[in-house]
C-alpha cells in the first residue's frame, strides 16, 4: 500500500500544502500541492498534481474562519483522496527557532510550548505555525510532525554577522540576528551544484524577492550574513514590511506621536513597506503597472534597497561571483531583475535581457565577470527532506518539478 508525507505552511489567511507519495517501486514522489486561501472571508481549497492537473477547485464553505477549520477541510480531502492510506509524518514550515532550534525537531509539547514564546518575534507567521500543528495534533493524534525553522540555514555565521551590539544582559537573553527564508536558501544551497556547477562552491548573493523580500550571502553554500536580522522587519522594503528603520524613527512614534506600543507593530508589520510607501498596493504585480507617482516610487525605492544590501554583502564576500534570484517577484518579475542588474552592473554583471525576458536559468551575457540567474525556490521539499529524515522514512529525493514560490 503507498504511505504518505504531508508538508503544510501556514499563513494567516492561507494554509499551503504538498503531499508526497511513497511507493515501494518508485520512491517519493509529489503526488498534490495546493493550498486553502480566504480563510476568514471567501475560502477555497485548490490542489494540482505534479504535471499541473487540477485536482480541486472548490468552496469549502464560510464556515472555515481561521488555520484550525482550514487544517480540518483538508484532513478530509485528503482522506477522500488518500482512500485510508497511512500518513507517515507532517512537516511544518516554523518561521522562529530562536536560539535554541537551530536544526528540524519533532514536535513534543515541550516544543510548541518554546516556539509560542517565539510569538513576539514573529506575530505574522509564527501563531499560525504553531496553529497549525495543533490543529493537526487534534486531528492524526499518532502521527509524528517535525518543525523546520526558517532561522536554521543561517546558523553557524561569523559572530559578527549575528551580533546585536547592544549590552550583554539583553544579548545574554536571545537578542542577536536570526535571519529568515532559511529553507528557501536552503533549497537554492542543494539545487546550486545541479542548476550552475560553475559558481556553485564560490561567492553567491540569493535575492528571495516577494511580499516577504531578503538577501543571503553565501560562501561555499554556506550562509555568511542576511539582510533580515532578529526579526523580519529588518533589511529590505517588502510588501508591508519596511526593511531598515532607524531606531529613532520608533521612538519617535512612540514618544512624540504618543502611539501605543500594539498600534506601532501593526504599522511595522501591516501597513509599511510598498503598500505604506504607495498608498495603492503590496502587490509589486499592481504597482508596476499603476502609472500613479506614488506606485513608481514604492518600486524605485525596492529595487534602490535591493541593489544597496547587494552592495553590503558583495562587501561581507569580499567580491561576488554570482547573483541568484527567487520566489515569487525574482522568479517572474523581468522588470525588477532587470532594474537590480542594471544597478548592480558597477559589480561587473552584464545582463542578458533577452534571457532575462523569457525568464531563462542564466539571464546573464556569457562574458559577465558577474553571472545572474533565475531559480525557482522549493522550500515544501526541503521541509519533506528533513521530516523524511528525522522520521527515518526516506529524504522524499525526486519530488518532481521545482515549486514556483509566491511568497
């Protein structure tokens, strides 16, 4: 009888899934991937198998307000498509470790009780993380689930790319930089000897470019220094998220301006970045063909960050070899990766933009002392990989097609 690895990210308004199939004869292969989005206003459930037929597209009704009822929904499409075949682990995308979880875990209660407290660090994700595999907990009481933390690929830096220079005590109590996307770069890290051999092992700067948006440095695949730090506020401009702030500039909101504490995190996490430069949109898709002023200064100022933490971390390599690019804008955006480039070109990076406008693996000219490419993240598999190995049920090795992130 086939068995079945389930791999789930949850948001605060879609829970995203993959389901991997293991077959004796065949191994693991990715058998749905799909997601339920809405949640809390008009919810679908959606899933395709790995050569793109659709598999549902429906309502699950408006009763499904929040992860919990969502997670539900699709325990029972999978059971009507699972036909009473075993589920052998659940996978968790966990965007806070903090200190302590530096490597995947399986979940114990202990666990979920140490990521709660990781809340304040990460109010977007990290409930709905934690949500989620309580959700499941309630649902498949014995099967195991593992977390897989998007801090993880980033420790092990230089102690001064994770320091906070703040005074002892405070770093003696977890304050220090964390960094994020870890299994995003993790992916990218793995794929690099297959996609470009060439510069696989050399100095390489990964731009995961979507709603949530940083850059990793990486030596030998390797992470060397990220733009996102203690939290994912910190680095780049996102889609509601400012990247770098003076600290001032929070003082000032709250002291001067007399915001409370609640009001200035809904600020920081929900109305800056794009959507707060513009006043129109987060989506880079719609500020890119609004002819509005205020839309044309939300995508200048992106790609004048983008192409400035480049710069940063060309500095921390010591040069650079190639630039990657990822996720939802770096994988179809020609337009931002052209305007990166073109600002980058100081660093010896010669697009190619015929290349670059078919949305080809290396968009770069053969001659560019600097390569730029284009590589679809897949971060459901590397969580897949690390449940399959920490359960001892196989590292899901082919899974198919590369996941086209949209985050």
């Amino acid at each position: 009888m086939d068995a079945y690895g389930l791999v789930l990210n949850a948001g605060s308004s879609s829970l995203k899934f993959c389901v991997y199939r293991r077959h004796e004869a065949e191994g693991w292969r990715l058998g749905a991937r799909g997601q339920i989005d809405g949640i809390g206003s008009s919810p679908r459930l959606t899933a395709r198998d790995d050569a793109g037929a659709t598999l549902a597209d429906r309502s699950p009704g408006a009763g499904v307000k929040d992860g919990r009822a969502a997670l539900h929904v699709l325990a029972g499409w999978l059971e009507e498509r699972l036909g009473g075949s075993p589920v052998l682990g659940v996978g968790h995308r966990v965007v806070h470790g903090g200190a302590r979880y530096s490597k995947p875990c399986i979940v114990t209660p202990n666990v979920i009780e140490d990521l709660r407290a990781l809340i304040p660090l990460a109010p977007l994700h990290q409930p709905h993380n934690i949500g989620a595999i309580e959700a499941v907990a309630e649902r498949l009481p014995d099967v195991p689930q593992v977390a897989c933390f998007d801090t993880g690929f980033h420790r092990g830096q230089p102690e001064v790319a994770e320091l906070v220079p703040l005074p002892s005590e405070i770093r003696d109590a977890g304050v220090q930089r964390y960094g994020f996307h870890g299994l995003s770069y993790e992916y990218i890290a793995t794929a690099l000897p297959l996609v470009a051999p060439e510069i696989a092992d050399k100095k390489v700067i990964v731009a995961h470019l979507g709603s949530g948006a940083s850059l990793c440095a990486m030596r030998a695949r390797k992470s060397v220094d990220c733009s996102f730090g203690f939290t994912a506020l910190d680095g780049l401009c996102m889609g509601t998220r400012p990247g770098s702030v003076d600290p001032g500039v929070i003082l000032h909101l709250l002291q001067a301006l007399g915001l409370s504490v609640p009001e200035v995190e809904t600020i920081l996490y929900e109305k800056s970045g794009l959507l707060g430069i513009s006043g129109i949109s987060n989506d880079m898709r719609e500020l890119l063909e609004n002819p509005d002023p205020r839309a044309r200064l939300a995508v200048d100022y992106f790609v004048y960050q983008a192409a400035k933490h480049v710069g940063a971390l060309a500095a921390v390599l010591g040069g650079v070899d190639a630039l990657v690019f990822t996720a939802g804008i770096g994988e179809h955006s020609a337009v931002i990766r052209r305007r990166i480039c073109e600002a980058c070109a100081w660093l010896g990076l010669t697009l190619d933009e015929a290349a670059n406008e078919r949305h080809g693996q290396r968009i770069s000219r053969a001659g560019s002392r600097v390569s730029a490419w284009v590589i679809p993240t897949n971060e459901e598999l590397m969580i897949a990989r690390h449940a399959g190995a920490l359960l001892g049920i196989s590292a899901a090795a082919p899974a198919g097609t590369a996941h086209r992130s949209t985050k």
